[in-house]
C-alpha cells in the first residue's frame, strides 16, 4: 500500500476573498492517490493521479486498474475529469477507458509503447472520443525519442442549410508531437521538437461557441532547447520556439 500526492496553494495580496468565494480558485490538487500492489504484476489506483502511460488523458479522478503479463501491460481506467474552470471535483465530466503497452529494456536503451482509447462525457453526453499512440524510444546510443499521434473518433458536422448538427464517427487526425533529444556530451545535451494540433474540441463543453471552434484550422510549431552543466548541481539552458497558424498572419515567437 502506498501514496502519492502533488498539491499546490497560492493567493495574491489582499485577495482572500477569491478565495473564500472557492477554494479551489487557491487549492490545486494536481496528484492524489493510493495504490495496493496485490502482487508484482496486479496493482490498483484510486484517488486523482496522471499515468505516464496514458499522459494524453491528463488526470483521473476514480479508480485505475493494471496488469502485466512478461513485456505487455494492459489497464483500465473509470471516473471523471477534473473541472475545467478551477480543477475541483466534477462529477458531470465522467470519463472511461483502456490502454495497451509494451516495454523493452535492453542493454542499449529502453522502448515503451501504448495505445489507448479514451470516451469523455458531459451530463451523459459524450463530449469527446478518441484514440492515441505513444512511443518512447531510448535504442540508439545518446539519442532519445518520443512521439505521439491523437485521433478523434467522434464529430459533429455542421449543416449549413438548416444549422444542425449530425455525427461522424470516422477517425480524424487531430494531435502529432515528435521529439528528440541527443546527449552531444555528457554535459551538453540538445533538443528539438515538432507539433501540429488542430483545435480539441470537446462538443459539450464548448457548445455554445461550436461554430467558432469548427471553423479554427490547425497550429503548428518547433521548439529548440540546449542544456549545459558545467558542474554538479548547476546547469544552464536556453530555448526557443516558433508556432504558426494559417489563419493567424502573427505567429508565435519565444526565447527564454
């Protein structure tokens, strides 16, 4: 048996009452849980907790259930998400799913695989359905990989002769993100990363603006990152990143 918690509490001067009004507008509980192994194959999670294996999902608040069986791992998830205005509890966003993944260690690297697929409610209506995969890659000596492909399996279409709106469940690509990252010494390391998303919609959430969601076309964007340590406990990092939009004649620009 064990726990993990990650909690946050911040407020501004002479700003209690934000506060007093909801405490969740102060108190972020971003990790939560306990978990009993019942061997070393079978463990059980309840309570609010992000799993590295499904990170797509963000948090869960509910019940996580995983096996594993030699190089495989399969697990089942059920609860809710957190809300989406202060990160409380909501018991409306019910939110369910599975997932599959695969490790290989070898004396080179690591591999981890998963896919994994996702039904996200609101007040009973499915406000979100989707697939995803994930891999991490550690194979190639000082070279890291990772990568992530998203699919919508549920839209709504707008029909422009009568504005209604009827279903699509054909998968649509929605979210791909690529990085590597390469050791140049072991001081030095440097890292460069590749995403397009188009807009996630969530159709019950954001209803009453779907119109203006539909109609936004994908961002895309690069980011450079190089980190140095010239000693123990110290490093220094620099990086710098550029998103763009077709529909937005200002792209995004970044250095820090």
């Amino acid at each position: 048996l064990s726990g993990e918690a990650y909690i946050s509490f911040a407020h501004k001067l002479n700003e209690w009452d934000v506060v007093k009004a909801n405490i969740f507008n102060g108190l972020k509980i971003y990790n939560l849980a306990f978990s009993y192994s019942f061997n070393a194959n079978n463990t059980l999670w309840a309570g609010r907790r992000i799993n590295n294996r499904i990170s797509n999902v963000g948090a869960v608040d509910g019940i996580q259930y995983e096996t594993k069986l030699k190089s495989f791992t399969a697990g089942i998830f059920a609860g809710t998400r957190p809300d989406y205005t202060d990160y409380s509890f909501n018991a409306k966003l019910l939110q369910y799913g599975a997932y599959l993944s695969h490790d290989l260690n070898t004396a080179k690297g690591n591999m981890q695989s998963t896919v994994a697929f996702v039904e996200q409610k609101n007040n009973g209506f499915t406000d979100r359905r989707f697939a995803y995969f994930q891999h991490s890659n550690a194979l190639l000596t000082k070279l890291y990989f990772f990568g992530s492909v998203e699919f919508d399996l549920y839209k709504k279409v707008l029909n422009v002769q009568d504005s209604s709106y009827s279903q699509d469940t054909k998968p649509s690509l929605s979210n791909v993100y690529i990085s590597l990252r390469y050791k140049i010494c072991k001081q030095l390391s440097a890292s460069l990363s590749y995403s397009t998303r188009q807009n996630v919609i969530y159709y019950e959430t954001y209803k009453t603006f779907l119109d203006q969601l539909l109609a936004m076309a994908s961002t895309q964007g690069y980011s450079l990152q190089l980190n140095y340590r010239p000693f123990k406990n110290f490093s220094v990092g620099v990086n710098g990143g550029y998103r763009f939009s077709k529909q937005d004649a200002n792209p995004s620009k970044n250095l820090y």
